[in-house]
C-alpha cells in the first residue's frame, strides 16, 4: 500500500465576507498608490508597480500567535488567491526572529487559485506564529480570499503536491523580519541569532 502524506490545519482566515481588516492585518507599501482594502471577494491588494524588494508591499495575513511551529516538522502555508500578473510573492512564516522566507513563482488567472508554499524540517521550536505575505514582484491588484498553515505528516490521507519548495539557509534578516543582502551592515537576524554584520 502506497502511503501518502496528511495535511493538519493549524489555523485559517477566510476572509470572505469581513468588513473591515483586524488591526494585526499591518500593511506597508513604498508607493502612495499601494494599498490594501476590503472587496466581495476577501481582500484586494494593490501593488502600483514592480518594486525593488520582493517583501514590499507587505501584509500580515495570519496573526502573531496564530499558531506554533516545531524544529524538524514540515509546514504547508496555502494562500487562495487571484493573481493579476505573473511574477513571485514572498512567504514567511514563523516569528520576527525565527522566520523563513520562500519565494513562489506565480501565473496570472482570472480565476482564484491555491497556491501551496512548502516549509521542509522547519528549522526552530517556535510559537506564537504568523504569515507575512510580500507582493513587491506582483504589480497590480491581488485578490487574497483564504490563508491556511497545514503541517504535513507522513501517512494516510490525500496526497498533495507543493506548487513549490524553498528553504533559505542562509537568509538574513533585518529586526523588521525583513530579508536583506549578506553585506547589510548593522544587527542582523542570521539563523535565530541577532549578530552584528
């Protein structure tokens, strides 16, 4: 028998049907024209035009504290969205200190479609979690409907597969939680650890 793997949802936000985004749903845009508001559909993110930095503009789309992550365990991020231009979004999941950033190559649809972010052997015991979502390489108005963090176990259930997997060792962090260059000077994040670059 052919074993599969089972996905457990930790936590989810639909966001069909709000009127009004929570105050944890921060957003930063470095154009006036970026913005993010409530629609029909969930929300629209507008993005004014390709940016510099993939992670702007950005949105927490699941909460700090949401849920928890375990060193060693494979995490799903799965976003349901319309996607206006082809391009990549930025993911992270984890803490502003304990964050893993992915990039996932996207196609534009007129449709919604789910899109699966995977985080293989996470690499830290982590709680009180969250998801930042970064459209700075998708210009034009995104449409996010669902965001769900599924942590994958081997065994029974339905087999998916991932649209794509990122795991960046070397990743450093500003104390934004921000990706930047290796030769950013000052504090850095660098594998959980704040050093001095």
């Amino acid at each position: 028998q052919l074993e599969t793997d089972t996905l457990v949802s930790l936590t989810k936000v639909n966001y069909v049907g709000i009127t009004e985004l929570a105050e944890w749903s921060q957003f930063a845009g470095e154009q006036p024209e970026d913005k993010v508001e409530v629609v029909e559909d969930g929300i629209a993110i507008t993005n004014s035009k390709l940016q510099s930095q993939s992670w702007q503009p950005q949105l927490i789309v699941l909460p700090d504290g949401s849920f928890d992550l375990v060193e060693g365990h494979n995490y799903i991020v799965r976003l349901t969205m319309k996607i206006p231009s082809d391009g990549s979004f930025y993911v992270n999941i984890g803490t502003w200190t304990t964050n893993i950033m992915a990039l996932a190559p996207v196609k534009a649809g007129d449709g919604f479609q789910i899109i699966d972010v995977e985080y293989p052997e996470y690499k830290y015991n982590a709680t009180g979690c969250h998801v930042v979502l970064g459209c700075g390489w998708v210009p034009g108005t995104i449409f996010l409907k669902e965001v769900e963090v599924f942590e994958k176990q081997n065994g029974g259930g339905t087999a998916i597969k991932p649209v794509m997997t990122v795991n960046h060792d070397d990743a450093i962090y500003n104390l934004s939680g921000q990706r930047v260059c290796p030769s950013n000077k000052g504090i850095v994040i660098r594998n959980g650890r704040k050093v001095v670059n």
